[in-house]
C-alpha cells in the first residue's frame, strides 16, 4: 500500500494541523488517534483507549506522551497543545513529517537530531506500543518523556479530582491502580530505558479539545503525570528504545517487535484480499479497522464508527459485504452473521448492542432485511457447498422466522398490508436509518411504507424463494415466496412511481399530521379508526437501494430515471445528499450544537455509504462495460483523494450537503469504508464473484 505522507505544508499553523486526524485499532474495540500534529482535539483522543469488554466499555487509559530535547543549553518541546483560552503550545514546528501506511510515524528534527516515534497495537490486546528511534547530532542530548495518563470513560473529560492513582515504579515499570471507579484495573507502564524521575507538577491541567468546542460540549480535560522518563544519547548515536502502556497482565516489552508484527499482519490482509490496486488495497486497511472480537458471542462483530459507535446490526448487514467478503475474510463474515442470527426477537436483527449489562435494542425495520442481502452476497462469494450447508443449518431457520414475523407483523407497527407492502413505525418510532429524534420532535419520520423497506422485502423474498428451492423446502416452498414477491412487486410498480418528478417516492401511505395533502384510509389492523396519510414525493437517496439491489422490480427505462435523478439533486462527491437541495427543508451545513446538527442530519447532510447503492446502480444501468466503470469510476475517484483528508486512510460518515462538503460526524464509518470498497472493486474492477444457486 503506498504510504501517505504529509510534510510542513500540511501544518503550517497550529490550527491547520488538527484539521486532520489519524486512528488505529486492536481488533478488540480498542483504539489509539489524534490530530495530524498529535495535538488532542477531541475526548476520543489518545493513544490507549482500552476495551474493557470487548468491544464495549472503553476507557482512556495514556492520552499522549509529551516529548522535550534538551541540547547545548536548549530545550525544545515537541508537544502540540492547545490550552483553555485557545493558546497554543505548538511542538509541531519541529514535525518534519508525518506519515501514515500501516501505522502512524512522527518524523520531527531540531539541531540535527531527529526523532522518529511509531504508534501500534499488540493487535488483539489493550497493549499500546510506542517505539522511538533517534538518530543523534553533534552534541551530547538528553530527552524527556512525560506520559499522561488518564482513567476515564472515552466520552468523558477528565478533572483534577477524579485523577487519583496509587503508583508504584518498579524497575523499568510504572504500575498505577486508579482509585476514583469502583473495579479499576491496573495499568502498566514499561520504559526499556531511561530514569524515571519525579515531577513537582503531577497534573497537566487545561488541555483544551477544539472539536469539542465545535460541537457545543465540554471541551477541558486534565490528566496525571507523576513522571518523567529521561533518556541520554551519546553525540551522533543512534538509538531505539520501547514504551508501553497497557492495562494487561502479559505483553511484549519490545516495541519494535510489535510495529513489525502489527505491519506484516496488515500487508497480510492486503495480499489476502488480492487487489493489487492502490484504492482498493487502502480501504482493505481501513476495514481491519472495524471488524472486532465481542467478547459475550465469541464471535467477530462490526463496529459502526470511530470512535463512538459500538455494533449496530443495520450498519454491519450494509458494511459487511465489503468489510469481509472483498477483503477474503469469509470466517469473520460467518461470525458475523451467526452473531446476529442468535440475537434475532420477533423477526428483528438489533440494531444496537450497547454496552454490557444492558439488552440489546430492536428498534430497526431494515436490519433484518438487509440481513437476507448479506446471506446473498455472502453465497455469491463463497459459493461452496460447505458454505450452502452452514446458511441452511444455522441461517436458513432465522430468515424464515423474520419472513414470518414480517407478514404477520411484530413490534414498531412492522407488518405486511394487503397489497403485501410492509408497514414500519408510528408515534415516536424512528426504525429506518434516518433516524433522528430529539425528545418529542421526529425529524424524518416516514412512518408508512418506506422505499427502501420494500426494496428490501423484494429482495429478501427472492432470496428465500431461491434458497427455498435450493434446500427443497416443502414446509415453506419456494413458489410461495414467489407469489408474494410478484404480488409485492405489481404493488410497488403502482404505487412508488412518481410519474412527475420521474423517481420513486420516499415514502407512500406516510402517516402524518397537519394540514398537508393528505387522505384518509382504513386502518389496515382490523379495527375502524382511520389515518392520515400521503405520498411523500421529497427527493432523498433511499429510492436507489430500488435499483442497485440483486433483485429488483422497475422496468430499465424507470431504473435509468431514478439513477439520473439521484445523480442531478443528491450526488455531492463524497457521496448522496440526504435530500435534494430544491427542498425547502434542505440544510446544507452540519455544523454547532447537538439541536442544530440534528436538524440537518438527514435533510440535506452528504452520507458516503449511499454512494455504493448508486455507483451499482449506474453501472447496471448503463452498461457493464469497460466504458461504463470508466465513467462510475469518476463518481467514487473524490473518496480516494478523501483518504489523505479528515482521518487518513479512512472515509467519514458523513459531509456538509454544501460545498466544500467539509467531513463530520465519526471520522472513520464502517459502512462508508465497506459500501466504497464493494462498489469499487465489484462494479469498477469487474471484481464480483457468479451467483450459483
């Protein structure tokens, strides 16, 4: 993979350099980033956030390590901070180069010494290596080394008060036990040189984080510093030494040992995957990143984001194609779906497991359909009998149970109507992925028949009705699956097509409110009330999934309407507005509080993961040809400039609905990186494996 370097010029002041941040994982849901200059801006920032239990729970454990040369009488620091008040201290003028290919490596140079630090993980621990190189000048130099440690929630800021550790140094380690939480673990610092020496000032106060000021929340945090470790080097010596932070028992002490270690187990994926295309190989990377261990199944899961999101059933169904099956990881892609089957209730995939303790939650209609699309795609790739009989004995019996659950209805007002179209949500239900609620305010309702939704059940009863006949299932046969289906499909074709803006609807039989137009019909539950309802005819991305799924039901002509349309309101580099800028509730910056961000995340704010949907979309419909991808490609190319942008080597949730289309929300989404991935390599490469049912 080639490496992505930025010099000087990418930091000219202290204010561009955090413009840009970096993150690495250890495959357990714990993480290590910063800024470009390894200035924190964030309570996400550091360089051990630690999983407690994997992938939950998750603890700031060492925010950073602040370097200071001292040489012929001089003191540099090469830290990059900002204080309360927005006063800099700014060690990035001395970062030559920062470089980013496996792993993050910071080049500074003062005096002709030069320092080179490189960040990894013992992958599959909460160990974090730190491993520095340093060629020295003419002059004897002596460097110190302050680590801040912290022991905090990851979405928490820390005070002087909650900063209480007992300590013991030990030889060449530093254990502290924190003694503000109840059950604190014990962390572990190991320096394989250097004189650990007392600090007269054991906090560093006020750090300043200036994302957390842009969003409107608490933005100081303080963390302990009891010591500094104090490293001599001999003139023109050259030199390596370890640092190691880590709240295990067990781990290697060497940190160059785990850099290679961590560097061939990445250019292992890469291979694996077998791209041999600079894109293609980047974003294999950046998938590593979000396939995990959760430690209550045993199996591997899909962190939605970084660095916040823990597993989310809607996002993993939509990432995992190109997370796993692009990538080769079939084993990771079984643990995955086998994960979610044993946690289906009433039909329903979780949409979200939160941290441990708690019940996972349901509240989703298009996870669980989205779940027959991965069992597709997943045959599609692996296409082994062993394969057919592993969803036959372990899948098969789940996905009858949510066809089931679908037709006769199940929790959030899911149900199939008479016209076999499915019902989702009511009242102060979000269940589709526009989902945003702020107390009694539902931002994007859509309670009714969703686009999307009926895509989505299209598809799943093709996919029953082909695995039906493949299994020779007599209880359900296939040929009834393939009745509902064309009975949903002469239902959709009627109903979502918009003759007069030439696309689908978003939503049809909405339920709504106020003085709209708007009918009323009979409840289709059995008893006499009746509701309001409409077609709603605003123009957002979910009408693509309608194209760009295995199966789908338009006529050619209609397909190529809605892909032209999605392509002249919705395309913004990046990926598809969440709604076309002709709107009247159109919002085109993601920007300030936490109210003001919701109002604008699904009316016109850009979603990179769409762009996959619509980039299949333009290819079936204009031709596979070696033409066709050339011209697809042109719509994905901003993604690849976007890798050395916002977090590098990795794709955001989300941009501004407005130019410059600047990135926000988590930095690093799972399924922006899988969505990207599967289109480029499936529909642009020519990457895609036969069906063979």
């Amino acid at each position: 993979m080639k490496a992505k370097q930025f010099g000087k010029g990418y930091y000219k002041t202290f204010r561009a350099g955090i413009e840009r941040e970096w993150v690495t994982t250890n495959g357990v849901g714990g993480y290590a980033g910063s800024s470009l200059i390894g200035a924190n801006t964030r309570k996400h920032h550091g360089l051990l956030i630690a999983s407690l239990h994997a992938p939950t729970e998750r603890f700031m454990v060492l925010s950073k390590i602040n370097e200071t040369v001292r040489v012929n009488g001089k003191e540099y620091r090469l830290a990059a901070t900002q204080r309360k008040g927005g006063i800099y201290e700014e060690g990035q003028k001395y970062l030559q180069r920062f470089i980013y290919d496996e792993l993050p490596q910071f080049i500074y140079e003062t005096e002709g010494i030069f320092l080179t630090k490189t960040i990894s993980f013992e992958y599959g621990k909460n160990t974090i290596a730190v491993g520095y190189e340093v060629v020295n000048g003419m002059h004897e130099t002596e460097i110190g080394f302050v680590p801040l440690f912290n022991f905090r929630d990851h979405n928490n800021g820390s005070e002087e008060k909650d900063l209480v550790f007992d300590t013991d140094l030990k030889g060449q380690t530093l254990s502290l036990i924190p003694k503000t939480v109840q059950n604190p673990v014990t962390i572990r610092f190991y320096a394989s040189e250097g004189i650990y020496e007392e600090r007269k000032e054991i906090y560093d106060r006020d750090m300043e984080l200036q994302t957390e000021i842009d969003t409107g929340m608490s933005s100081i945090d303080n963390n302990f510093t009891p010591y500094e470790i104090k490293i001599k080097c001999r003139p023109f010596e050259t030199k390596k030494f370890s640092f190691i932070c880590t709240i295990e028992e067990d781990f290697c002490k060497d940190a160059f040992q785990t850099i290679e270690a961590n560097r061939k187990r990445i250019r292992n994926l890469i291979k694996k995957a077998d791209w041999n295309d600079d894109f293609a190989d980047a974003l294999v990377q950046a998938a590593d990143q979000f396939i995990v261990d959760r430690q209550s199944t045993g199996f591997k899961t899909v962190l939605a984001g970084l660095p916040w999101f823990t597993d989310w059933g809607r996002d993993t169904m939509i990432a995992l194609q190109g997370l796993t099956l692009c990538t080769k990881r079939f084993e990771d892609a079984r643990g995955i779906l086998k994960t979610f089957a044993r946690y289906v209730h009433h039909g329903l995939v979780p949409n979200m497991f939160p941290d441990e303790g708690l019940e996972p939650l349901y509240n989703t209609v298009d996870a669980s359909l989205w779940y027959f699309y991965s069992v597709y795609k997943y045959l599609e790739y692996t296409d082994t009998e062993k394969d057919y009989e592993f969803i036959k004995n372990e899948i098969y019996p789940t996905l009858k149970i949510i066809v089931q659950s679908y037709k006769t209805g199940t929790d959030f007002s899911i149900y199939m109507e008479e016209d076999g179209l499915i019902h989702a949500g009511g009242g102060f239900d979000q269940v589709t992925w526009m989902d945003v609620r702020v107390g009694e305010w539902v931002v994007t309702p859509r309670h009714g028949k969703p686009v999307e939704i009926n895509a989505l059940w299209y598809n799943a009863l093709k996919v029953m009705e082909e695995l039906a006949k493949r299994f020779e299932d007599t209880g359900e046969p296939a040929e009834e699956y393939g009745k509902l289906a064309d009975r949903v499909k002469v239902s959709f074709c009627e109903r979502f097509w918009n003759e007069e803006a030439g696309c689908l609807y978003d939503v049809v039989d909405e339920e709504t409110i106020g003085n709209g137009d708007v009918r009323k019909e009979n409840n289709p539950r059995g008893n006499n009330s009746q509701k309001a309802v409409r077609d709603n005819a605003q123009i957002r991305p979910n009408q693509i999934w309608a194209v760009s799924l295995p199966f789908t039901m338009l006529p050619l002509e209609k397909e190529k309407q809605v892909v032209d349309t999605v392509a002249a309101h919705l395309y913004a580099s990046y990926g598809l507005r969440s709604l076309s800028p002709e709107d009247e509730a159109y919002k085109g910056i993601y920007f300030g509080e936490l109210h003001d961000r919701d109002a604008a995340y699904h009316q016109g704010t850009v979603w990179a993961f769409p762009l996959g949907g619509f980039i299949s979309a333009y290819v079936k419909v204009y031709g596979n040809t070696k033409e066709g991808r050339a011209n697809a490609k042109r719509w994905i190319a901003p993604l690849e400039d976007h890798l050395t942008d916002g977090c590098i080597g990795s794709i955001a949730e989300i941009f501004d609905g407005d130019e410059p289309h600047i990135s926000r929300g988590c930095y690093a989404q799972a399924w922006s990186v899988g969505e990207a991935l599967r289109a480029y390599t499936e529909d642009i490469l020519g990457g895609k494996a036969g069906m063979n049912f």
